[in-house]
RNA sequence: GGCGUCAUCGUCUAAUGGUUAGGACAUCAGGUUUUCAUCCUGGUAAUCGGGGUUCGAUUCCCCGUGGCGCUACCA
C-alpha cells in the first residue's frame, strides 16, 4: 500500500513553528517512504475565520520548503488551488460528504440526536465538578427514540449529533510514537458530531476525510491523543481500517510551557521577517524530537528526507532553544556564496531604506559573515558602509594607552602610505600596509584600530582591510580624513 | 477532580543490564587577533526521588514527585 500522510492546519492566523515540525515530519516520513504528502484545511468552527489564513499556511510550508503533492496548494498568482482526485481538499466545501456519513451512523444506531441546551450541559457539569466525578455527557438524549427524535427535528427543534461510544470495553491507540495506549471506553463522552450550525466537528471531519483521502498514517499533535478512542471508534463504526496514529510531543519554551504569541515569536512567518534562512529553520526544528544517532547536525531537507526514521522520534516535548537556532541561522548563513547571501538579504535592506542597486552588495554582506545571527541584522550592521557622515567620539579613535596625538599622526602617515598603493585590492593592501607598520616599528594596533574605526565608526566591527577594499580607495583616504579633522 | 502522557548536563540530544555516561548549543578559561565575531585548545555541568528484579540498573518493574496535554456544539 502506497503510504500517504497529511498536514490539516485549521486556517486561523499563521502558521505555528509547532504546526511546521508536524508538517515536516509529516513531510519527510512521506518522502522517505516515496509516499503522498498531502494538504487539507479543517476550517469547520466559522468563528475562527481568518481571512488569508489558508494562504499563509501554505507560504509558510513553501517557504520552509516542504512540497505539496496532493490537495490544497498555492497557484502561479498566489492564489489556493486544489489538486488531486480525493477533494475536495476544504472541510467547508465537504458538508455534503459528512451529512451523508452521519446519516448513515444515526440509522444504524451508533449516533443520535441530542436537544439538551447549554445551559442544561453546564449545570450537569458543575455537577459532576462539585461531586468529583468525571465529567462528560450524562447521556440523557442517547436512548431517545430514534423517530421521536427525527420528529422534533422537523418541527425545527435546535439539536445536534453525538456518538455513541461503547459503555464497556478499552480502546486500544497503537501510536508510531508512544506505542500501546490505552483508554476505557465507559470514560470517553459521547462527542459531538455535527453541531447546531450543521457543521460537522473536527472528530467526524478528521476520520471522514483521512479514510475518504486514503490517508494511511495521520501524525498530529500530542493533544489529539486523548480523541483518539473516538477517532477509532467512528472507524469502526463505519467499518473502515485503521490508519497508524503518531502524535508527537509539542513545542515548549524555556519557561516549559506552551509557545505562545504572549512569550515572543511563535509563528513561521515571525522568523522569515527576523531573518532566519528556511534551511536553518528546518534543520533546527528536525532536531527537536528526533535524531538520527551520529554526531553530524547539519542536515539540508534532501538529507533529511533520505535520513528521517519514526522509530528515532522521541517523547518528551522539547524547548525551542533560540540561541541554538541562531548558531544553526550562523552557520547556514556562513555557507551561502556571498551572492546568494545578498540576495537574501533584499528585503532587509529594502525594509531599512538601503540602495540595493550596490554592485558590491555581495563583497558587503561578506563582511558580516560569521558576525551576524540573521539576514536582518547583516543589513543593519552593514549600514555604516553607505553612510555619509559616520557618528561617533573622537576618544574612539585612540586605541589603549595611545593619545589623541599619535593616532592623528598615525592617520596622516596612513593617508599618505595609501596613497602611494596602485594595487587596492584585499590581499595587497594588507600586505604591504602590515609590512608597512612593520618598517616603522609601529604596533599594529597603534595604527589599525584608530584606521578601523575611521572608517567604521564603530567599536566593534569587521577588520580594517575588508572594510577598506569594500568601500574603495577614494572612500577609505575620505573617511580617513574625516577622522583627522575630527581628532 | 478524572483520564492520558513524559522524565539523561541550563538547552537539544547519544549510549548501554557492566562506559572515565558521548556530542552540539550556551557558559567559563586559554590561544589566535587592531575590536567584536570567526577559528583552535581546554574546563564546569546530567541519568527526578524511593523501593524492588539482578552479581550488577541510568537502562527492566512498581510507587511517589514534578511537568505537560485532554476533560467545548475549538481545532
């Protein structure tokens, strides 16, 4: 049997980095298996409407770079297209396909009408809450008499569908990644199936779908396993086969709770704008929660595809470490070409009002390599090369011990030297300004910090001779100058 | 409260019924260096607690503790 797997975002907002690490693994178990990845939007609860929000599922998992093979995915214009023979792919534009499977579950006993109002439902619970028991459907509509029910429901009574779950018995879930768990049936509600509004829940939807779509191996979120014995359940019901469960454990903070929006950044697209590259992002959110077992940790998605085995999944949830993301962010900068590296950077130079036409953009951005944790701030740590005027105390310029005096007179002997030197390329000017000072019997430091923060203005910054070949001779013996007259 | 689930350095994790419990991030110290960063070297740091089983348990079992999830006509 051909594996198939699925990610079933509801479309509410933006994509959660949780929502990405189901999806990935979702993704890479597909593809190792030369399996279907499939995409299905669950947007049954109308309240929770996003507008866009299906759109920004889908670029978020374009851009981390997981491929749609079935379902809904985004069209040339950006706009959300269905592909396949199973859909369609949108739980809202299915409501026929549910009317008629519950249909099916009420005639044959295994669900039924229930008219008990909110505030009945409630009163019942702060019952059982006050007595310490379990809480849950009392069950006063189950054994209703079927076409009682059915004709209260056409004078217009408001109701809605449950199940009927078994009263004795366990359910058994065989999960991918917990292995056997067990429930007792008598403990499990009579879920809802199809709500006042005519919508059908996410429980129905789910099972529907996944068994409609061939779904055969549904990995979810920790939270979905205590639904799982009603998911198991509907199946049998209908008599349909079983898929494999895998729910894996959630994304936590350093706090050891949930990420949340309160806490920071939690979504997908919150970590494109600060700059972080998809294939670090990948690579880091791979590792948390499964191992492949060597020492190696760096790992492209293709890699990770050939390499990503379930049985390597683990337990407990794990902390999204952002330090570690930004040394993963480093080093995947580090290896991009300096080309590459500054086309990545566009938008973030766009975004802080940089002339991008720069030919030398890529000899630039190359300055922050290794200095830089993301895109964004590559672009603002750059931002001194294109600056007119640069700001900053005179006292910079004086390195240690040194005086005002001597780095003046540093800087005028420098001007002169490099005036002298034809050749303005990396490699020549240090060369021949290294042995320059070496001549004088200078320190180097005597003369390339006060040299390094006339043209950069700044404490800490790349070293003297990239800054001086980036910004040209012309600009160096200017930017010098400023600093003299400045001293 | 009930049900479920999880437990190795601060964090991500490796390993095994017998190991000096390994690696990475972070951190600390040293080196390289004009600064910061990179890079190199070294260090600190972990098997939640209590019982079993066993010659031996961090590993298997039980109990406890703690964390987390679910307990909606949300997903």
């Amino acid at each position: 049997m051909n594996i198939k797997t699925r990610f079933a975002p509801s479309p509410t907002g933006f994509l959660h980095v949780g929502g990405l690490r189901t999806a990935l693994y979702s993704y890479l178990f597909a593809r190792k298996n030369n399996g279907v990845f499939m995409m299905r939007i669950e947007d049954t609860d109308q309240e929770r409407f996003v507008e866009g929000g299906t759109e920004n599922m889908i670029r978020s998992l374009k851009w981390a770079g997981l491929s749609i093979d079935e379902g809904v995915d985004m069209g040339e214009e950006g706009n959300v297209i269905q592909k396949g023979d199973k859909g369609p792919y949108i739980q809202s534009q299915r409501l026929d396909i549910y009317k008629k499977y519950v249909q099916e579950l009420v005639e044959q006993g295994h669900a039924y009408y229930c008219f008990c109002s909110k505030e009945r439902l409630e009163e019942v619970r702060k019952n059982q809450e006050l007595n310490k028991m379990p809480t849950g459907y009392d069950g006063h509509c189950r054994d209703l008499d079927v076409a009682e029910a059915q004709k209260r429901v056409m004078t217009g009574e408001k109701y809605v569908i449950r199940m009927k779950m078994p009263k004795t018995g366990t359910t058994v879930v065989d999960d991918m990644v917990r292995g056997k768990v067990e429930f007792k049936n008598e403990l499990v509600d009579d879920q809802v199936l199809v709500k006042a509004d005519g919508f059908p829940t996410y429980h129905l939807a789910v099972v529907v779908d996944d068994h409609l779509m061939e779904v055969t191996h549904v990995i979810r979120g920790e939270e979905w396993l205590p639904s799982t014995p009603k998911h198991i359940q509907l199946y049998k019901m209908f008599g349909w086969d079983l898929p494999q469960f895998g729910h894996l454990s959630m994304l936590i903070n350093e706090q050891k709770q949930k990420l949340s929006k309160r806490h920071g950044d939690v979504s997908v697209e919150d970590f494109k704008q600060k700059g972080y590259l998809p294939e670090a992002m990948v690579n880091f959110i791979a590792f948390l929660g499964w191992n492949p077992g060597g020492e190696k940790e760096i790992f492209s998605l293709a890699e990770l595809e050939k390499e990503f085995d379930f049985s390597k999944v683990h337990k407990p949830a794990a902390v999204f470490n952002r330090e570690k993301l930004n040394w993963y962010n480093k080093q995947y900068m580090m290896a991009l070409s300096d080309e590459e590296l500054a086309k990545r950077c566009e938008s973030f130079f766009i975004q802080i009002g940089l002339q991008t036409s720069d030919f030398r953009l890529a000899n630039i951005v190359a300055l922050e390599k290794g200095r830089s944790s993301t895109l964004a701030e590559i672009a603002e740590n750059i931002t001194f090369i294109f600056s007119d005027k640069l700001k900053y105390e005179s006292e910079l310029l004086v390195w240690k011990k040194s005086t005002h005096e001597d780095a003046k007179q540093k800087l005028k002997e420098l001007a002169l030297f490099f005036a002298t030197i034809g050749d303005w390329n990396r490699e020549n000017v240090e060369q021949v300004t290294l042995s320059w000072i070496k001549e004088k019997g200078w320190g180097n430091g005597d003369v390339l910090w006060p040299m390094r923060v006339a043209l950069s203005g700044q404490k800490n910054s790349p070293g003297p001779f990239e800054i001086a070949t980036v910004l040209g001779k012309e600009k160096t013996l200017d930017r010098i100058q400023k600093a003299i007259e400045l001293l």
